[in-house]
C-alpha cells in the first residue's frame, strides 16, 4: 500500500539552531515529495518539493534531501526562528496532477 | 488576490444529519481537492473534481459526495453523519496540474 510516515512525532529546537525533520515513504512510484508546514488554525502551506529525479533542493532557509535507496525525505530549516513552529507534513504524489498523500507529522517547538 | 476559501469556519451537528460545506478556488485555479483531517493526523484524500467531474477519489464511503459548480468552486456533501466525521475538512485548489493550495478549514463537529 501507500503511505508516508515520520521517525518523531515532536521536536523541539534552540531559536537559531538548524532543525532536522526526518520523513519515511513507502511507494517507490512517487515522482513527487513534499514538505507542508500547518500552523494552528490554518491549512497545511507549501514549503518546497522535490521530484523523484533530484536528491536536494533549496530554497529560502531550508533544504529538502532525498535519499531513494532507503526511502527517507528530510526537511533541513536554517537557524529556526519561533515562527517556525508549527507542523510539518511530509507528503508525496505520484504525478503533478495526483491526490497527495500525508504523513502524520512532527510538531516544531521552537525555544526563544 | 483572495486565496483559497472556506465556509462556514465552525459547524455542529448531530449523528444521521447531513452537512454541506463549501469552497471557493484562489483565482485562476480550476481544480479543487477534498480533504479530511482528523485531530492529530495528516490530512486524508477525500476526491478531486476538474471540469465539474470527479476525476480522482480516496478511500471514502459513498455518503461522502461533491459537486464542482462552473465557475470552479465546489461543494462537499456528507450524509447521515457519523462521531468519527468529526473533523477538519480542507479544500485545496490548484491548476490541472500543479501544487495544491489549502484553505484554512472548516472544522466539523458531530454529537
């Protein structure tokens, strides 16, 4: 079957610290993985995605890494600022037209 | 630009009610996904509508049905409702093919 799933379901980090989320999946036929981060009262928000094809990609403090020999997907956050804290989903899809499939998440505590 | 919307915020009902909840794309989007989440849980797929049809569906039973109106915005319907609809429901638009944009919710109780 298909599924996506986290190693810790709670983190909490240092203000100015980098944080590690660390994301497992199942289905090999995924072509895309993404990263959501849901803060209280909203819906989940696109950080960055990356496609099955890539093994890093960055964007504004944080970076998404790839690893489909053991199926593992990170979120890497640079020097965590308190409104980083929030859940954050690891999700993937097939193609860029599919429904995509959550992971239970890790919540993010960020210590001023 | 308004992004994704969602109506109502907050809604109560009783177990074998039925509930309508509605969702309005973020301009220019023409597909709008269902989604369902528990308290504590990842969100669950419910269906895909594009071009007024259902084009994908999740694991959900048949009391669980939508409708995609012209102007793209789209409605979830879910019958004799039961405790374990209790719930966040989320919609989320996008183009065809493209990243999904989530509303902020309607969050679903059932007594």
């Amino acid at each position: 079957g298909e599924s996506v799933g986290l190693h810790l379901p709670t983190l909490s980090v240092q203000e100015g610290d980098n944080s590690i989320i660390n994301c497992a999946y199942s289905n090999s036929a995924s072509d895309y993985f993404i990263w959501y981060k849901q803060e209280s009262g909203k819906g989940p928000q696109f950080i960055i995605d990356i496609r099955s094809n890539m093994d890093k990609r960055q964007g504004q403090r944080v970076t998404v890494l790839l690893n489909k020999t053991v199926k593992h997907l990170s979120l890497q956050i640079a020097a965590t600022q308190p409104g980083d804290s929030a859940v954050y989903f690891c999700a993937e899809r097939k193609d860029s037209y599919d429904k995509v499939i959550f992971g239970p998440g890790t919540s993010l505590s960020v210590i001023p | 630009d308004a992004g994704v919307t969602q109506s109502p915020t907050h809604l109560i009902k009783t177990r074998g009610q039925q509930v309508t909840l509605r969702c309005s794309p973020k301009s220019g989007h023409d597909t709008v996904s269902w989604y369902q989440q528990a308290l504590g849980q990842g969100p669950q797929f419910i269906f895909q509508y594009y071009e007024e049809e259902e084009r994908q569906r999740g694991n959900f039973p048949d009391r669980f049905s939508g409708h995609q109106f012209p102007n793209y915005s789209s409605e979830l319907n879910v019958n004799a409702l039961l405790l374990g609809d209790s719930a966040l429901y989320l919609c989320a638009s996008s183009l065809s093919r493209g990243e999904q944009y989530f509303g902020p919710g309607t969050r679903l109780t059932v007594t």
